[in-house]
C-alpha cells in the first residue's frame, strides 16, 4: 500500500547538503514518501530567477538515507521545473521548501529563492509551503521546530488550499527557546534600506558590496513581523497573482482607455 | 527651472545595450530628466535575484546622447538598490523598466527581471511602471509604441498611484500594426508547461535545455492575455504585497492556533 501515502517533493535554496532541509526531510519521512530535487550549491537571493542561457545537469546523490534525491546545477525553479518534467513518478500531494537558513517574513518573500521553488510548485498546480528558521548560522538548531513543521505539514495535506495559494512559514527563534504557537499572518509591509559598502580593489577600482537594515513600516498586530517578535511561528497565505485587483476602478478613471494615436 | 522638471530612473532586464532601454530613454527625455541605471549585460529571467556573495561594480558610460548612465555588474534589481543608495540625486519622480524584448503579461511578471527592477523601486517608494514589447527579437520596432508609453508615463506623472501598486504593462505587435487602445487588466491565470530538451554531452554525460509552451487558462476577457491578443496595450495594476488576505479567515479555520508541543 505503499502508493497511499502523500508523495512529498523537497527543494531549498540553501543547497542539498544544507542542514535545514535534512530536518525538512526528517519531518517529510513520517507523513509521506519523499523525493528531493534541490541545488548543488546554495542560490539564495535568486528570487524566480530560472536559467535559459545555460544548459543544466541533474545528479542523483544519497546522501539522505532510504530518500530519493537529487542534486541540480540550476536556481531553486530550475529544480522544480526540472522534478515536473523529468523526476517525479506522479504529482506530488505536496511540496515543501527549506528550511531556510533565515528569515523570509515580509518582503523577503519577494528576494528569497526558498519561496520562489513553493512558488513554482503551487503554479503548477502542487499544494506548497516554505518554511523558513530566523537564524541564519549553519548549526541553526531545527530540533525545536519540527513539531510545527510536521503539524502544519499535516494540516495541509488534510485540508483544501486552493490553486494560486501556498503558504509562507517562518519559524521563530525565542530567547527562551520557548515558541508560543502558530498565527495566521499577513505580509507586514517592509523593506531593506540598502547600505552599500564602497571599496577599492588592488587596481584601484571601485568596487560595492551590498548590505542593508531591515525597516519595518508596519505597526499592525496582524502581520508575520509581529507574531515572529512575539515567539509565534507565522503563517502567511500567499499568491503569485499579484495584481491588485482593487486598483483597477480607480486606474479606469485616468482616461486611458480614451487615447487613441 | 530645471529642477521642476521630473526626474525618471530608467533600468531593464536586457542590458544597457538593448534597443529596448533606448527607445524608452528617447520618451523619458520629453517627459523630464533621465538617469540610466542598467545591467552590463542581458539578465532576463533573473526574477528578483541579488547580488550578495560577490562584489558588484558600476561604471559611467557616454552611449545614450546627453543622458547620464551607468552600467552595472548586477542583477535588475541590484541597479535599482545601487542608484537609490549611491547614484541619483533625490528620489526620482518615476522609474520606468525596459522596454523589454518579449512579453511579461499574466504569469511571467514572477519571473521578469524586468518588472522586478520596477517592483524593487516601487518598494522604495516611487512610482515605477514595466513596459514590455510582445516581440523578443532585438531589433524589434519600438516606434509604434513610443506614443503610448509616453502616454502611461504621463498619467502616472499626473495622477496618484498609492504606495504599494505598480503598472506592468505589455505592448502588443499587431499583425496589421493597428494598436486598438489601452486597457486596464488582470494578470491572466497561466503557466508554462516545461518541456527540458534532454542531450548528451561529447563525454556522454546527459545535459538539459529548459523550454516550455505556455498555457493560458483563463477565458475571462479582462486579462491581459486577452487585451494582447486583441491588440490592446495591457495595463495591470501590480503589487508587492502577495498575501492571499481573503484566504486568511479560512486558514484560521484549521484550528493551527491551538496546536502545542
């Protein structure tokens, strides 16, 4: 009966040799059976890049014991693209990304390749959640998390979530270690202010690495910002429709539509 | 009284070379300043990529006639942080994004570096639209079109675009050149089907090429499939904020808020 368990796809942006996504795949094994299509090396800050200019190679790898896996030279998309067209055995009933090393709460969601490849998934028609630790070291302690990683998991393979929605999971890290529960969340409004650090290479060129603060504009108690300081896990309901629906009556009264040439 | 005249940032996706970026500063000049901040090469399909593991570099270059410009080692969206952070003299009134070759209507605004450059300097606050040419050949006619960007750069200029929105707007190639109009649109409901080109390297190591056909599943006549199929300029409404909030009441419905460990 092997066939009547979820088939579960896995990709990150870390890189498959990443810690997170081992606990990704730790937690995967006892809902589902598991196949794993994820970079080579980490892509994170691609966003949707996908790769057209340059062929890509697949390599099957075991490196996570009794998991069908698979290393990929392209960005977190390519991964999935490639696991729809040439990998997966079936579709899958789920497709989970990360864990992230980091956070990608509020307008990360935009930059962060780990949420690109759910993105990916749920365009095709697959449910999908990423899943994101704010903690961006390698030894990130993930033990803590996996309980609300596998209940959210669950969650969604029992319930409806309708095509063009895929949830964006960020998991706090209280000082106390103690995480207070899960909230559904909107995206707070956000940005980088970027701060580029000018230097000068031995040839006497200029040359900018970039760096930023994080602004969070957003005083509501409602978004993901808020509930991750408050020690909860934030869950944000995500689309890549992005028009904004609203906006349409009042574009309609600038006339556009009367210009003629 | 130069300083009352707007001033517009100008990006794109195909590098500073492109035809595209060209005919798009030649509109801009009537409508106010220009500076140009552009990729040093072709960088479509980036999505929202940034630079963060390697240096990036900006150098002036004199190819646009009496129009400031740079050209950039980075991603779109790179161009964008760099000139806020270190390039333009005040906040522009305006940033425009292209004209890129080939179209970013309905699901390729994810993966458009094109719009990623306009939706990074919406973030930052300023009014930004992405226009798009539906023909990807490099010497594409870009004259037909120029009255109507002109004609959206100028409304944008006149009237209120509240923080949050952006304008993605893709130009159609009509077989008889007749350009109905413009109209104001949804992002279509599509997606590509991927279809990777499988071949053997000389060391018979297997390789892959990523193609795809794109499938529109949306019938409603308020796209912008549809206004593109039938010669209509599309004009959609764009946001930054992805957060499905009609899904959230929904989602609160799964009982997530009682779960502990």
């Amino acid at each position: 009966m092997e066939n009547s368990r979820p088939l579960i796809l896995i990709s990150n942006d870390d890189g498959i040799t990443a810690p997170g996504i081992a606990a990704l795949i730790d937690v995967a094994k006892q809902l589902g059976d598991v196949i794993v299509v994820a970079p080579d090396k980490p892509q994170s800050a691609m966003g949707h890049a996908i790769t057209i200019n340059q062929p890509i190679r697949i390599t099957e790898v075991d490196i996570h014991a009794g998991v069908k896996a698979y290393q990929c030279t392209g960005t977190p998309v390519d991964c999935v693209k490639i696991a729809i067209d040439k990998l997966l055995p079936r579709k899958p009933d789920l497709m989970v990304s990360g864990v992230n090393h980091g956070s990608n709460s509020s307008i990360n969601v935009i930059y962060s390749g780990t949420m690109s490849a759910a993105v990916e998934a749920s365009i095709d028609g697959m449910k999908a959640i990423g899943f994101s630790l704010c903690d961006y070291s390698w030894n990130a302690n993930f033990e803590v998390v996996k309980p609300y990683i596998k209940q959210i998991m669950s969650s969604v393979l029992a319930n409806d979530l309708p095509y063009g929605t895929l949830l964006n999971v960020n998991l706090p890290v209280p000082e106390d270690g103690q995480i207070k529960g899960i909230k559904i969340c909107r995206q707070a409004q956000a940005k980088w202010k970027e701060s580029f650090d000018q230097r000068k290479d031995p040839f006497g060129r200029d040359y900018y690495w970039m760096t930023g603060n994080f602004v969070n504009m957003d005083h509501g108690q409602d978004t993901d910002e808020w509930a991750l300081k408050h020690d909860y896990v934030s869950v944000v309901p995500t689309m890549f429709d992005l028009t904004d629906h609203q906006r349409i009556a009042q574009l309609n009264q600038w006339g556009l539509d009367e210009f003629s040439v």
